[in-house]
C-alpha cells in the first residue's frame, strides 16, 4: 500500500502518517509519532504539508487530532486537477503553435547564412 501512495505522490513518510490515520482513526501528534517512530519536528512539517495538500483534517481542539481525507476523494481531486491541466494546455495549443509558426517562419527567412553542410 505504501507503494500505491508513494506513486500517487505521497513521500514515505507522508504514506506511513496517512496509512496509519486510516487504520486507526484520529489521533494527536504525540500517538503519531510514537507509532511511526518519527522524531515530532519531521512528523509536524508532514502533517502540515499532508494538511497543505488537502489530505489531512485537523480539529480546533487543543492538543489537535489528524485524521484523513477517504482516499477516493484524494483520488477524484487528483483527477480532477490532471483534467484542469489538460484542458488549459488544450486552450494555449492554438497560441503555441501560432507563436512557434511565427518564430520559425522568421529564422527561416532571416538573412542568416545557412550552412549546406549540415
């Protein structure tokens, strides 16, 4: 399962925190940390990259409980941004090409002598 984590783009330790949270439901720094063996200061710059990225829940509660994000909504939010992408690409490829066209219309026609040998 690490694994299948890592190659939706979760570091290790980012898959070890959110395979843990998913087993054992919410849970404070402290328990993460001593489960994963994780010193805190690597554990809380994990925690707050996973919550960053929309995977991690944190409570209001003092001190706070972590829990995940079901991984089928993580997937469809991954799917959904690869959409977004290729349809902004598919917007700008009229233009990119149009501009490329441009560019290398104009080397081609520039008053560059051109090399026969190559």
């Amino acid at each position: 399962m690490l694994k299948i984590l890592q190659n939706l783009g979760f570091k290790q330790t980012e898959a070890q925190v959110y395979l843990l949270l998913t087993t054992t439901g919410p849970q404070k720094a402290k328990n993460i940390a001593l489960a994963l063996h994780m010193h805190k200061q690597q554990l809380y710059w994990t925690l707050k990259k996973l919550e960053s990225r929309g995977i991690l829940n944190v409570s209001n509660e003092s001190p706070a409980f972590f829990s995940v994000v079901f991984i089928e909504e993580i997937v469809d939010s991954m799917i959904n941004a690869k959409k977004e992408q290729a349809l902004t690409l598919q917007e700008t490829k009229d233009a990119l090409l149009s501009s490329w066209r441009a560019i290398t219309k104009k080397e081609n026609n520039s008053n560059y002598p051109v090399d026969s040998d190559s």
